[in-house]
C-alpha cells in the first residue's frame, strides 16, 4: 500500500509544524509519510523541543525547510495542511498541486510569554492540540 504524503506548513516551520510532522509519522506511519516546512524557516523552538522530549520524540536534529524548496524540487503531497493561528493565517503559504488542504488553527509558542514554566505549559497545550488532531485526522483520512 502506497503511503499519502501530507504537508504541514507554518510560518517558520520551528513549532508547530514540526509537532505535527513527528505525531503524523509515529502514529500514522502505516498510511501516511509526513514533512514540515515554513515560509520563512526559522529555528527549532527550544520550548518545543523540550515538550515533544518530554512526550517522548526527539526533534532536535530536525531540519527546518522552506516551503519554496519542496515546491522547486516539485514534491507533491496528497494533503498540505497549514497549521498558523487564526491571526497569522493569512501568511501561511499555499502550496500548488494539493489534493487536499487544510487549516489547522494553533497558537503559536513563539508569541508565549511568561516565566519559563509558563511557556512550557503553553506550549504542552498546544502540544496536546496538536496530537487530537493527527490522531483525529488518521482516523478520519486513514483508509
């Protein structure tokens, strides 16, 4: 059976759609291949990586992509799923050639502010968002 390849795209591709990545490849990995990338790839949020460890997944040594490379290189995805908050979604990118898009509606950790833990915990919210919502994508689009 031929995997369906899915895109998750965000602004700078350091948080949340890395997070989206790592949960589509692990648990949807009997039908899905999963990648990230970003309008203005950025770097890999510490906050982030610390949560997603703490969930068990190291990111760490993640790349982080341009949209606009996958688009040169002429990638194809059956899904391209946008996962910017409502304020920013008009910067998330539109990828050519989808079958299918989506917009996943996250807070973004980097806008978090507060005491270290304060971010943590934040972070760990939109962390377990984001896993509901692979896990109800799988489900829904999995077969």
């Amino acid at each position: 059976m031929r995997k369906k390849k899915v895109l998750f795209i965000c602004v700078h591709n350091s948080a949340r759609s890395q997070m989206a990545e790592a949960f589509l490849n692990h648990y949807g990995h009997n039908h899905f291949e999963a990648e990230s990338a970003g309008l203005e790839p950025g770097n890999l949020n510490p906050v982030v990586v610390e949560v997603m460890r703490e969930a068990g997944f190291d990111i760490s040594g993640n790349p982080v992509d341009s949209v606009f490379d996958f688009f040169r290189q002429g990638r194809l995805y059956a899904y391209v799923i946008t996962v910017c908050d409502a304020n920013r979604s008009e910067k998330c990118p539109i990828f050519p050639g989808a079958v299918i898009r989506q917009n996943w509606s996250f807070d973004d950790p980097s806008d978090f502010t507060g005491t270290q833990e304060e971010k943590l915990e934040k972070t760990r919210m939109v962390r377990a968002q984001i896993k509901k919502r692979v896990l109800q994508f799988i489900n829904e689009e999995g077969h």
